[in-house]
C-alpha cells in the first residue's frame, strides 16, 4: 500500500507537459480498508507549517489550459464526423461542469489560505498541503467515485491517528475538486492521445487500401519504410488499424500477417490487444463517469454540517458546561472555532488543547452565569485568560483594537473632535492670512462647525467600518423554534 502510494505522488511531482501521466488509479479498497489505510497515512506523514512556492495553483492553472485544448479537440473531432470513446462522450457533454469546478477553486483557494495549510515534511510529496494528499490517496483507491459515508469514515479514521486542522477540514473539499481535475486532465491527455493514434490509423488505412487496389506490390515496400526502424507500435494505433482492413482487399493479407506478429514480439496475439484496448477504453469511460459524478456530488454536499461531522473541536465544545453551544446557530459555532484556530496558528498550540482549556475554565468557573459558558472564554472578557495560559501575545494592530474597544466612547468623541478641527483649520488660516479680524473668525467656527463635523463624522464613521470587522452577536438556533424553557418563561 505504501509503496504504491510514493509511486503515486512522484507521479503528481513530474512537470508540467509530461506526455506519460498516468491517471491517479490503484487497487480498489472497501470503506473498511480505506480506514486502515488512512491510519496508515496518518502514521506515517509528518507536517511542516512553512509557506514555500504555491505548487497547486500553477497547475491548477495548467489543468485548465490542458482540459479546454481537450475539450476543442474533441468537439472539433464530432463536427468533422469522426466517432469519439465513451469517455470523450463523456467529458464533452459534462465540460460545462468541469469549468465550474474550476472556478469554484480559484474562488475558495486564494494563496493566503494555501499558505496556511500544513505541508508535509517527508516523501515525494514534500512542500505540498497534507490535506492535498489525502484526497489523491482516496480518489486513487475508489477509481475516483467519492460518496460522503466513505469520506466521512476515512477522514475521521485518519484523525484517529493525525488531528487534522480547522483550515484543512475545510479544504476537504477544495483539495477534492484539484485532484479530481488532476485526474481528468491526465485522461483527457490520454484520450486526445488515442484519438490522435485512432486519426493516424485511419489515414495510414486509406493509403493501404488505396495501395492495394492499385500498387499492390508496394504494400509491404512502404509498410517497411514507414515503421521499418520503430520497435513497437502504439496499441490504439494497432487496434484501428487491425479494424479497418479487416475482411478488405486480399491484397493487404500480408499487412495483416504484419500486424499481427508486432504484438507476438511481446508474447501478445493480436486478439489479447484488441481486448486490452477495449478494456481501457471500458476503464476510462468508467473513471471519467466517476470523476464527473464525484465534482456534481462535491457541489451539492452541505460543507457545513459535513465540517461538524468530522471535526474533533466540535465534540469537545459541546462539553460546555453551560449546555448552550451546542444549540447555537452556526455562524455562532464558527465564530468560536476561528478564535480557536487564531490562538493556535499564533501560539503553536494544537487546536484540542486551545478548545479543552476553554471548557475546563467554564468548568471551574465558581459563579453561574456568562463564566459557566465557553464562550466568554473566546470573545468576551474570559478571553485574556485563554490567552494567557497558551502565552498568546496580540500584534499591535489587535492591541490597538483592543484599546480603542475599551475606550470606545471616548476614542470616537476625541477622533471626531480632532477630525473637524483638522477640516476648519486650512478655513480659519486662509482666512487669517489675509487679515480676517477675529470677530468674523469666530462667526466662521460657528457657520462652519456643522458642516465640518458632518463630513468628519462620515469619514470617521467610513475609517471605522474598515479598521473593524464586524462582530455578530452569539445567537441561539431558533429555525426549529424557540426551545420550550424559554418560551415557557415569558
């Protein structure tokens, strides 16, 4: 299994244009080898959290370039007649989808975040996002057909092992719709390929025949200049052509004897080719299925109630001894997770430990109220003690958030005072350097006070909107309907 696996990511590392990719395809495993085999990864893979070069996103990029060209080639083929594989059938009339998928990536995958996402430290893989290379690894082992039961067990049995981060939960599914595209562009090459080798096929089979019926002498004579020097010929190539001039001319018999000891050279006859060439044909009209069915299911999975399945903050916010997180909304929820992912990306603690410290403090808590809710341990007045066990430190840009929040009415008063002084002052200068009198000075403070604080108060209130980030209030999960034992106490 492991070894199949670092021949599988060396396979990801080769640059981009390599012309021998191959499709992200092993053995195929049921959910409950699926779940040993994540917690064999789980064991082995060692993280980083470094920036380095965003491999991904040049790719990504690349994919796209390299399934549009497909794509033509394709649609081209169609117009000019020519009968395409199933698996081209397929990827024509679900390209649409593709290009979906693509555009959802580059939308939820800027370069901040990848940066953010652990990278592993060891193997052929090394500098890419650990989460990456566990959507290859489970695409590879179900042929690239993913149902939300099989990802949910083999996430939550890869972290039976290896916690997986808050920001890597999230990016299960970004990572799913960059390997599947992965996937797709390596068979679309292949198809383009083959349909290349079908094309040649036909046109080499139009010369024989018209050789046969005129220069029939000359059959083998140009057979041998042509592919006299090659040791071996393209299977798909060998297939079309086989098909073509069988029961033709007689007079292409000895092409057909020519044929048919190309494969002999391989221990091959020719009817085990022609049965390989359709069982890969069958293969990937098969994958092809799967990957456009697995991006139709990633685009209409519910990513938030998946994201609380599988997380282990989750099951231990819903300790709190107050008993109200787990009846919030989720926005709420989310809000309490990203305190704890900030404290933990800033202090190097794991996310377990920040969202376990939050509960035992609302535990120890002697006082019933606020302090017996985990939540004023992430956004309100218990959050300086949170921080504090984990030596968090704020940078200056959040201190000063803090202090202006603290002194909120003063701050603002003091701001908007400076500010419409500061709009009078080049007035009242302009005007004293010309000799205005001070009675008249007096008389402009006065007619212009308002004006001047009005437009100091819109950009006073302008600043503040962009320094700040809104804060919405907790709240509690009503769309079921207000709970009986606060409605009962109105």
């Amino acid at each position: 299994m492991t070894e199949f696996f670092e021949s599988l990511v060396s396979i990801v590392r080769k640059p981009s244009g390599y012309a021998q990719e191959k499709p992200f395809q092993a053995e195929f495993f049921s959910v409950e080898r699926l779940e040993q085999y994540a917690q064999t990864l789980a064991a082995k893979q060692k993280t980083v959290t470094r920036k380095g070069r965003a491999q991904l996103l040049p790719r990504l990029e690349d994919n796209g370039r390299r399934l549009e060209s497909a794509y033509k080639i394709l649609v081209d083929a169609i117009r000019q007649g020519r009968p395409i594989s199933p698996a081209a059938e397929w990827l024509v009339d679900n390209y649409h989808i593709v290009e979906e998928q693509l555009r959802e990536i580059r939308q939820d995958l800027p370069r901040s975040y990848y940066h953010e996402l652990p990278k592993l430290a060891d193997g052929e893989l090394t500098g890419y996002p650990r989460i990456y290379s566990l959507a290859v690894a489970l695409i590879a082992h179900t042929d690239s057909r993913l149902e939300i039961n099989t990802l949910q067990r083999f996430i939550r049995a890869y972290q039976t092992v290896a916690p997986l981060s808050i920001g890597e939960l999230w990016a299960v599914a970004i990572t799913l719709r960059l390997a599947l595209v992965e996937n797709l562009r390596r068979l679309a090459i292949a198809i383009s390929l083959a349909r290349a080798e079908r094309d040649e096929a036909d046109k080499l089979a139009d010369k024989l025949l018209e050789l046969a019926s005129l220069e029939p002498l000359n059959l083998m004579p140009y057979l041998n200049e042509r592919f006299g020097k090659r040791d071996e010929l393209p299977q798909t190539f060998v297939v079309q052509l086989v098909q073509r001039l069988r029961e033709q001319h007689p007079s292409v018999m000895p092409v057909m004897d020519w044929l048919e000891k190309q494969p002999a050279r391989q221990g091959l006859s020719i009817e085990q080719i022609i049965h390989a060439e359709h069982q890969r044909q069958a293969g990937a009209q098969v994958t092809v299925g799967n990957i456009i069915t697995s991006m139709r299911l990633l685009s209409t999975l519910d990513w938030n109630d998946f994201f609380e399945k599988v997380s282990l903050i989750e099951p231990v916010l819903g300790k709190d001894p107050a008993g109200v997180y787990s009846r919030m909304e989720f926005a709420s929820r989310d809000r309490y997770r990203h305190i704890i992912e900030r404290i933990s990306k800033r202090t190097r603690a794991p996310e377990l430990e920040v969202a376990e410290a939050a509960v035992e403090l609302a535990t120890k808590a002697k006082q019933d109220g606020p302090e017996k809710h985990v939540g004023y341990y992430l956004i309100d007045a218990g959050s300086t003690l949170l921080e504090a066990r984990f030596g968090y430190k704020p940078r200056p840009r959040e201190q000063l958030r803090r202090f202006l929040l603290r002194h909120a009415g003063a701050t603002y008063l003091s701001t908007l005072t400076f500010l419409t002084v500061l709009i009078m002052l080049p007035l009242l200068y302009f005007m004293s350097r010309h000799g205005v009198g001070w009675p008249f000075l007096v008389v402009t403070v006065v007619l212009a006070l308002i004006p001047a604080s009005d437009l100091a108060l819109t950009l006073l209130n302008w600043d503040l909107t962009h320094f700040f980030e809104p804060r919405l209030l907790p709240r509690m999960d009503t769309a079921r309907g207000i709970p009986e034992e606060i409605s009962g106490a109105r």
